[in-house]
C-alpha cells in the first residue's frame, strides 16, 4: 500500500520506498520477521540483469566515440564523492566506509547491496542513497523547466504490470541470474548474487547476444524483497543515529550535486552540449527520474544513459577499493591522535591496546561475512 501511495505521487524509487518503510516500522514496533534467504538471493539476481538491461550497443557505440570526456568526467565525480565520504567518516558522522558506499553515485539498489557485501553498514547506506535520490529527483524537473517549456517533464508513469511477455529472453535472462547466483555461491564472491549476474548479463546483452526479458511484476517483487530485508534491519538506535546525522548528509548530498552541476557548466562550455543534456547526464544518482525527463524532453538520450552507465560501472569496479583506502586512512588519523592527546606513556599503550583489539573485531566481523 505504501508503494502504491508513493508510485502515485510520483516519488522515485517507490517500489522499493514502500516495502522499506513498511519493514521499519514492523521492526520498530517489535516485530520479528525475516527475509528468507533464497527470495533474498533470487532478488539480487534479478536486479543485476535489470541493471544490465540498460548497457545496450547503442551505449557501447556512444561510449568508444567519446570515452575520454566520459571517463575524465566519471572519474572526477566519483573522486568527489571519495572525498566528501572521507571528511564524513573522519568526523565520525558515519560508521567506517558508511559514507563512501551513502555517497557512491551509482545505482541505489545496487549501492546498498555492494556495500553490505563489503562491510558497511547497509541501513545507513540505504538512508544516505535514497535521501540522494529524492533531493537529486526535486531538483531535475526545476532544472528542466529552466531550458525547456513543455508539460512533458512530469514524472508520474503509467505501467502496464502484466504485458506480454517474450519467453525465450525471459528464459534466457532467468537462466543467467540462476547459473551467476550459483557461480557467485561457488566463488563466495562479495556481493556475487547481484555483481555476477549482472556481468555475465551485461556483456550478453551488450554484445546483442540476448534480449535481457524482466516483467514490471518480478522487478516491482524483487525490489519490494529488498525493502524488506534492508528494513527489518534498522532498529530504533539506527533510526535516532540517521535522524541526528540528516543536516550533515544533506549538506553533503547537495555539495556532491553543486559540484556535478560544475562539471555540466564545463561541458556546456567547453564541448558545446546542450545545457538540459549536460545537467542529466552528470546528475548524481536517481536515474529513474533521469531517464523519465530525458525520455519526455529534446536530450541526447544516448549520451545520458552512456555517461550514467559509465559511471555506474566504474563505481562498482573501483569501490571496494576506495572504501578500503578511506577505512585505513580514517583508521590511521585516529590512532595517532589518540596517542598524542595521551599524557602518560601507559595511556598510550592503552590506546593501541584498544585500537587493536577494534581492528581485531572488524576483520572478524569480515570473516562472518566472508
């Protein structure tokens, strides 16, 4: 019912908002459900063939004609957005590598999982992507009415849930999320129920191998599993931590957007794309809504969707490695400054006594995860 609500509305995400805070306030309210895990595992799957659906040859083609200007753009804001989530961890705001996954401009859903798959606390990173997407999703349709003059920008859409399907793709693409979440199973690969799928998927689909086949019933299902799971993992001490840290993730999310409108100045000026084009392209997150605006006004749709997809896969290749970089370095600033506020030598020890036996838990939380 929430998602309907929220569908009806036009917020972003709604199919996966809904279930999500349907979940935290059974949760809050001391209920005791929980996701099984082959549902859990199943929707993963179909969210990386979802995600893969998007790289068609089009966007391969658009890509390899311009790749240096994607990459150099793609590379400074996902820079920006390592450093927005380093300041944020070393001030504490956000638990560990927290604030690198809350601020990663990918897709949410995918965001989410990769970061519970590394370590990170998925609550708070779903806290930090969705709030992204709904000040990114307010802001595009103010941006468009500025160089364009239609009514065609609005965002509430009209889904048809139960169209025809073709059968052999759907075949196809649920083979492949069943035989990558077998491989992901095998490899023990972090986060392999949604990464692999959505490679082996990505390059069928990309090369015109497959038709990647996904009914708008199994996404809306597979999105509300999500919701779900990551919602009846918060707890009331999560909710109070989100609610305390919302002015200093608001201040951030809009720094990241100010400095991606930069990056759309730039390429108005210096290549000559259309402004709206620009803006859309370089936006940070809320993709939906990216695609419906691109979709419904005179853009360069292609070099939207390449540039975001582009960025969307850097951000899952690099991540894990910028979020370990910043974990050692927040971890490496902290230490010393303990030990030099210290007065006695015994202070000092037990500073490193105790950042060591913290050290200790966190590679044994990682090796439960593992």
């Amino acid at each position: 019912m929430l998602a309907a609500l929220l569908e009806a509305v036009g917020m972003p995400a709604a199919l996966l908002l809904g279930p999500m805070i349907a979940a935290i306030l059974v949760e809050t309210g001391g209920g005791a459900i929980r996701v099984p895990r082959l549902p859990h595992y199943g929707a993963q799957a179909v969210i990386g063939c979802l995600i893969a659906g998007a790289i068609s040859p089009a966007i391969v083609a658009t890509f390899l004609g311009r790749w240096p200007l994607f990459v150099g753009v793609v590379l400074a804001v996902v820079a920006a957005s390592a450093l927005l989530g380093w300041v944020i961890s070393r001030l504490r705001i956000m638990p560990g590598t927290t604030a690198v996954w809350g601020l990663s401009p990918g897709a949410a859903p995918a965001m989410m999982l990769m970061a519970e798959g590394f370590g990170a606390d998925a609550r708070l990173v779903a806290f930090m992507q969705y709030l992204r997407v709904v000040l990114v999703a307010c802001a595009a349709p103010m941006i468009a009415r500025l160089w364009v003059h239609t009514p065609a920008v609005a965002t509430v859409r009209y889904v048809a849930w139960l169209p025809p399907i073709h059968w052999l793709s759907f075949a196809e693409t649920l083979a492949i999320g069943v035989c990558g979440g077998v491989l992901a199973s095998i490899l023990r690969v972090p986060a392999g129920m949604l990464l692999v799928p959505m490679i082996a998927a990505a390059a069928l689909h990309g090369s015109g191998l497959v038709e990647i086949e996904l009914p708008p019933w199994l996404v809306a299902a597979s999105y509300a599993v999500l919701g779900w799971s990551i919602g009846l993992s918060f707890t009331r001490e999560i909710l109070a931590h989100a609610t305390r840290t919302l002015p200093q993730t608001i201040l951030a999310i809009l720094s990241l957007m100010t400095f991606c409108g930069g990056l759309a100045f730039l390429l108005v000026k210096m290549v000559g794309i259309d402004p709206l084009t620009a803006y859309l392209a370089t936006s940070p997150g809320g993709l939906n809504a990216v695609l419906v605006i691109a979709a419904s006004t005179k853009v360069n749709l292609s070099f939207v969707m390449a540039l975001q997809t582009v960025r969307f896969v850097v951000v899952l290749a690099v991540g894990p490695s910028i979020a370990r970089l910043v974990a050692n370095r927040v971890t490496e600033e902290i230490v010393p400054s303990t030990a030099e506020k210290s007065a006695t030598p015994s202070e000092v020890a037990a500073a490193a006594v105790e950042a060591d036996v913290t050290l200790a838990r966190v590679r044994e939380s990682e090796a439960e995860l593992d």
